[in-house]
C-alpha cells in the first residue's frame, strides 16, 4: 500500500495531466480524467454536475464555450483528497481569475471536484 506521500504526488501528477488536458479544450480528453458517475459541483454557477454527460456540458459551457485556460499555482494533500488551487484566464468579464478545486479520487480517476472561485 503506497504511503500518503506517494499517493499525494499520484494524484498531484493526475490533476496536472487533468488540466493539460483541460487547455486542449478536447471534451473526450478532459472526461477521460472523471469517474463515470463523477459530481462536479461548482456553485459559482449554481450547479453540481453529474455523470459524464452533465460534466460535458459544463466543461463545454464555462471552459470551451469562454476559452479558459488553467494554470496549476499550488496543490495541498488533505484527508483522502487533493485541494487545487489555479489561474483561469480566458474570454470571460476580466480576462483573469483564480479558482479552487477539492478532488477526491476513485483509484486514478476523479470522483468529485468541489470548484469555486476566488
């Protein structure tokens, strides 16, 4: 069994392939990354996200459809989760912001993303 250290810097790895993956703005690469009854619950937007369908469309939505682009600033292991912290720059009202993402993984795959703005 790997310790926290080695599964903090696995899951670290993931989320950066996530969000490279993210940029390309390839809906099928990005949901590759989830779970298949994955949440990702964002109240900025006032809506959790279910399964891959409700996940595609909320990457369609806020990522694709404003031309985002995600940089990872830091990551902190917590309980059983990986807390994210980033930079979104994109066609949006300021062009720039920062966000948030709490994982929690199922094996190599993300079962729910807590996101929020900062």
């Amino acid at each position: 069994m790997p310790n926290t250290n080695q599964t903090s810097t696995a899951q670290t790895a993931l989320v950066d392939a996530w969000i490279t993956a993210t940029n390309t703005h390839d809906v099928d690469q990005y949901l590759a990354f989830f779970a298949d009854d994955a949440v990702l619950d964002d109240p900025s937007v006032g809506e959790a996200f279910t399964g891959k369908p409700g996940i595609a469309r909320y990457f369609q939505s806020y990522f694709d459809g404003y031309n985002t682009q995600t940089r990872l600033v830091s990551t902190e292991a917590r309980e059983n989760s990986l807390h994210v912290e980033v930079d979104f720059t994109g066609d949006f009202p300021g062009g720039r912001t920062g966000g948030t993402f709490d994982i929690t993984f199922a094996g190599q795959k993300l079962a729910r993303v807590q996101a929020d703005l900062l």
